[in-house]
C-alpha cells in the first residue's frame, strides 16, 4: 500500500514539475515563456533545542514564474560551531510547483529532501501534492490555504531510534505582504500521519525583507520553529533558528 502511494505521488510530482519546464521558443507563444529571479544568500544563522549554536548558512534559490504556474527551487546549508567542534550540519533542498489560482483554487505539488546531522537525521524527505485555495487578496498580498497528501520519510543513523515511513496528510498556511518599506512572508505547514494523527511534525517560518531597494541587494531577518510531537531519543521537540540574511538577486 505504501509503495502504491509513494508511486502516485511520485508521478503526480513528476508530471507537473516536467509541464512547469519550457518547451522550445518556436513552439509556443510568448505569454508561456518562463520569467527566472535567482538569489544567493550568506546567513549569520544560530539555533537553539537541540543545540544552541552560532555558524553561517549559505543558499540559492530561483523561481520561474509564467500567466499559468510558478515554479520554485531552494538549495540551503547549515554549519554552526561550538568551541572548535561542528555542533550543526544540515542541508535541504526544496523544489514546488504551483498553478495559478482559477476561481482562487489551484495544484501544487512540494518536495524538501536533505539531512539533519544535530539531530542524528541521514535522510529526510517529506513529498506532498494537493489543492490550494486563495483565502485573501490584498493589494500587494495574499493568504493562502493548502490540502494535501504527503509521505515523509526519516532515516536516523543512531540505533535507538526508529526510521519513519509513513504517508501523511498535507496541511499549510501561507501568508505574504509588501508594506513598501518592508516584505512579511510567514508560512506554516503541518504534516500528520495517517495512521496515528497524534504523530506529526510543524515548521513555522516567518522573514522580514528591510534595506530594499532598486539594487540586488537585501537584508532579511527571519525565525524558523519545528515541532515534532514524537521527538526521536535523546531529541527534544522544538528546534528553533533565526538568521540575518545578506540576499543578491537577479535575473
């Protein structure tokens, strides 16, 4: 039953991720093409819960957006010290396909793969794919709701803990405004198990972009929470980091 799920995902996943790709500029008009911004960032990153700590992050990202979908990719890698010995060494990487809205619903399909060393974490994948609904639109805003389904999987490399397979429930908030001065982005997403609700985990991320200008570059404060309701043995169940981040953006 698991690998039935995982393979529907996978080609649900598969599908609109390869029709977000551009075909040829002879075969299409010019509404269809794909507008790409890109952005490298260096962070001055720490966390707290499972280890509190100080280090850098690097990361890219990109999205490239048309009349019909938007298509987004993030690549981020943490390293944070205490008293000369790594203390953090985690790396994601994040890949989303989203239609438009028509009549304020709209698909999308999500994948965050990576690995978490702090918290003893060698493989970590949460896939997703489902339905969206445009709750609130503003004049330089929008809040959105998301269902979905989703497996997420954890391999632990210490044998007192135990890996997790297990398909999911999708749910999600996301909330974006320019106030002019300032850009607010707060997400939140919550993924259940199936079989056992009161299994689940929650990332909270919330990033304000200051010093904006016509340049390429930006300065962004943010805070990340996630939450496990079964943290594994020896974990506890909030890690918390917050970053300043130096971003450069182009196109």
């Amino acid at each position: 039953m698991k690998k039935i799920f995982v393979l529907i995902l996978s080609v649900w996943a598969n599908l609109l991720i390869a029709a977000s790709i551009d075909v040829p500029a002879s075969s299409q008009d010019e509404k269809s093409s794909r507008i790409w911004t890109r952005q490298a960032d260096l962070d001055l990153s720490g966390r707290s819960g499972t280890s509190t700590t100080s280090g850098l992050s690097v990361g890219f990202q990109f999205v490239g957006t048309n009349e019909t979908s938007d298509f987004k990719g993030s690549f981020r890698l943490v390293r944070q010290s205490d008293r000369g010995e790594v203390s953090a060494d985690n790396f994601h990487a994040k890949l989303s396909y989203e239609t438009k809205p028509v009549q304020a619903s709209f698909g999308y399909v999500r994948t965050d793969t990576g690995y978490d060393r702090a918290q003893h974490i060698d493989f970590l994948s949460v896939n997703a794919a489902g339905l969206g609904l445009r709750l609130l639109t503003t004049e330089k805003g929008k809040l959105d709701g998301l269902l979905g389904l989703a497996h997420r999987t954890e391999r632990y490399s210490d044998l007192g803990n135990t890996d997790i397979s297990a398909p999911s429930a999708d749910l999600g908030v996301i909330y974006q405004e320019d106030f002019g001065w300032t850009g607010l982005d707060i997400s939140v997403s919550l993924v259940p198990a199936l079989k056992n609700l009161s299994d689940y985990i929650v990332h909270q991320e919330t990033t304000l972009s200051l010093l904006r200008n016509a340049g390429p570059f930006s300065l962004k404060v943010g805070l990340s929470n996630d939450y496990r309701s079964k943290p594994q043995v020896n974990q506890v169940s909030t890690d918390t980091a917050y970053f300043v981040r130096l971003a450069y953006v182009w196109k």
